[in-house]
C-alpha cells in the first residue's frame, strides 16, 4: 500500500509583516506536536533567508512560491529553482493560479519550470483548477485533464512531485467546492496519473487549495484521495496554520 504523508502547505503569496517572523516560530514550535503531517512554509522570495535561518533544524520545510525555468541568467526580477535549493527549500509551487492569470504562464511554462525543480533535486507543488465560467459550463473535469496533460508530462511524472487542485473560484473567497466535488476532481486526477504511470503516479501526492481554514480542515482532509492542503490567507496565522495541520488524519 502506498503511504502518502499529509502535506500542508502554507503559501504566504505576497504577504509579510512585522510579526511574520514571530508566526514562522511559532509554527515551528507547534510542529513539534504534528510529527505525523508535513508542514511547509512558502514566503516571499526576498525572505526566503531569513524564514530558513528561523527554521534551521526544524522538521517544517521551507518552500517556493515560483521560479524561472532557466538556471540562471539575464532575467529580471526572477530566481531559479537552484537558488531555492541553495537556501534549503525543499518545494517549489509552480503554475499557481494567480502566476498563470497575473503572468501569462502557460501550461507549457508551468511544465518548463516543474521540470526546473526537478532537475535541483526539490519536489514541484504543481497548481491546476477552473474558472467558475469553466465549472458552470461542465467543463471543469476536461479543463483539470488538459492542465494535467499539458503541465505534467511524463518525464516529471517519473520524478517526486506533488499537485494542487485549486478552483479559481474558491481562492481567497470564502467559497469551497461541496466534498463530492474535490472527490470528483481528485479522483480524476488519481486515475489519471495511474493511466499514464502504473507504478509511478499513486506516490503522487494530490492537495486541495482554496479557502481551507480550521473550520473546515477536518472534513476536506478527511475526502478520499485529498493527501493535503495549499492553504493561502490561513496560513498567515501560526494558530490557524497548525490548527489546519492538527485536523488531517493521522
Ligand atoms: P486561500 O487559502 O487564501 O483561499 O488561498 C488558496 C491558495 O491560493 C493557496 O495557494
């Protein structure tokens, strides 16, 4: 049987402030009593340092929000996947929602910077999810498969890796998907990897994000085939971040 560690993931998106550095200790601290579920830490890139410094020696990971494709080299305002794995990352989150729609990535670009991170020796937290348009049209399933197709080829199937399910419509709004929606979508994705790779895709671990908070952790955690959590605005918050991780199955 394959055993899938729950992930949660705290994306700080472009998020800090004068307690953020209290918040990261905290969670540490906190973490201590969580030895069952995996935590990470995604901050702003340019406190990437100093979230590190704060969680050396500690079980709870830092994390990427995004990186370019290339190694290195002339482009501005980026970082590489290999300077995330300089400061101790251990995950990159690529393709999210808000890089795709603020950005302009495509599928391909995701797929091009999953690979990036791949290729430093750290694990992609790849993002897929609909447009509410989408959804109310019935396309949210052939939407989630294209992204799937397009963003994760085979090549990165073969390697550790971690995706995201995120509904556009469900980030930052308050709104979740009814369970029987993320287990559609998730037992989609599932089938999906095991169709293109037998004996890779089941250590694939599949995440939901958008509005998960302590209110509801218990129950999206608990859905077959959710092994984890993206979680944006409640991951600011130490206690609402570890209350989250306190609520996955163990
Ligand atoms: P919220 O948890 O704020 O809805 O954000 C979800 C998200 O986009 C995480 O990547």
């Amino acid at each position: 049987m394959t055993v899938r560690k729950i992930l949660i993931a705290g994306n700080w998106k472009m998020n800090w402030g004068p307690g953020s550095v209290a918040e990261v200790d905290l969670v540490r601290r906190g973490a201590d009593d969580l030895s069952g579920v995996e935590l990470s830490i995604h901050p702003p890139a340019v406190f990437a340092c100093k979230v590190a410094e704060r969680l050396a020696g500690s079980a709870v990971r830092l994390g990427g929000q995004d990186c370019h494709w290339e190694p290195s080299g002339a482009r501005t305002g980026d970082v590489s996947a290999g300077m995330w794995a300089e400061v101790g990352a251990a995950f990159v989150i690529v393709g999210h929602s808000e890089r795709r729609a603020d950005h302009g990535e495509s599928n391909a670009v995701v797929a091009a910077k999953a690979a990036s991170v791949q290729a430093v020796g750290l694990t992609p937290i790849v993002c897929v999810g609909e447009t509410l348009a989408e959804r109310q049209d019935g396309r949210t399933l052939e939407v989630i498969g294209r992204q799937l197709d397009e963003s994760v080829p085979d090549s990165i199937l073969n390697q550790p890796l971690v995706l995201a399910y995120e509904p556009v419509w469900a980030i930052g709004s308050g709104l979740t998907p009814t369970p029987q929606q993320i287990i559609d979508v998730h037992a989609s994705m599932r089938a999906a990897l095991a169709g293109r790779a037998a004996d890779l895709g089941p250590g694939v671990r599949l995440l939901y994000g958008g509005s998960v908070k302590p209110s509801n952790a218990a129950e999206l955690l608990a859905l077959p085939e959710v092994n984890g959590a993206l979680v944006g605005g409640a991951s600011l918050k130490a206690a609402d971040f570890l209350a989250i991780a306190a609520a996955a199955p163990m």
